[in-house]
C-alpha cells in the first residue's frame, strides 16, 4: 500500500463545486429573524432537490402529520426554521463532501 502525503492530497483537489443560488439564499434569509414563512418557500422552491427533501421530511412518520404535505408552505410552517436550516446544512455539506479525494 502506498501512503499518500497530505501535500499530494491538497494537489489533487480541484476547487469546490459551487453551490446553487438557492441554497445560498435559503442561507442567508434563515439567519434573519425577520424573514416570513412565504418568502424562504418562494425561495425554497427554485431548487427541486431541497423542495424534494423538504416535503419528504415534513411526511415523515417523526412529525405524525395526518395529511399529505404537498406545498412548500405547509412543510416550512410544520418544521419550523430549525430545522429547515439543519436540512439546508446538510444538503450543502453532502454537496460539497459528496465527491472523490
């Protein structure tokens, strides 16, 4: 087995993928305390793979929601922005940790 260097690691990377425009909003708006349910889910809903997360979330078994979910605004009002952004986090992290080294 070869060992490889940290120098020969950090030569290897190529720069970090850039993250959509969305997320990044969703970012900065849930660090305002200010911001309205309405406005994150507009911006919620230009990236389909936080929207997909988001509702699949708010129907989980763990918030025992009697109905189906089916709108953004629904999912955001159930979780709350807590968790909202714990989700956002995790979305950017698997995004950017997601790939060889």
């Amino acid at each position: 087995m070869t060992m490889v260097t940290m120098a020969q690691i950090v030569e290897r990377i190529e720069g970090l993928p850039p993250l959509p425009e969305a997320i990044l909003k969703v970012s900065r708006l849930l660090e305002n305390h200010e911001v309205h349910a309405e406005e994150l889910a507009q911006i919620i809903r230009l990236d389909p793979e936080l929207t997909s997360q988001l509702l699949r979330l708010s129907n989980s078994a763990f918030y025992g929601v009697n109905r189906k979910v089916s709108t953004v605004k629904d999912a955001v009002a159930i979780l709350g922005f807590k968790t909202i952004k714990s989700l956002v986090y995790a979305i950017i992290s698997h995004r950017t940790l997601d790939r060889p080294v």
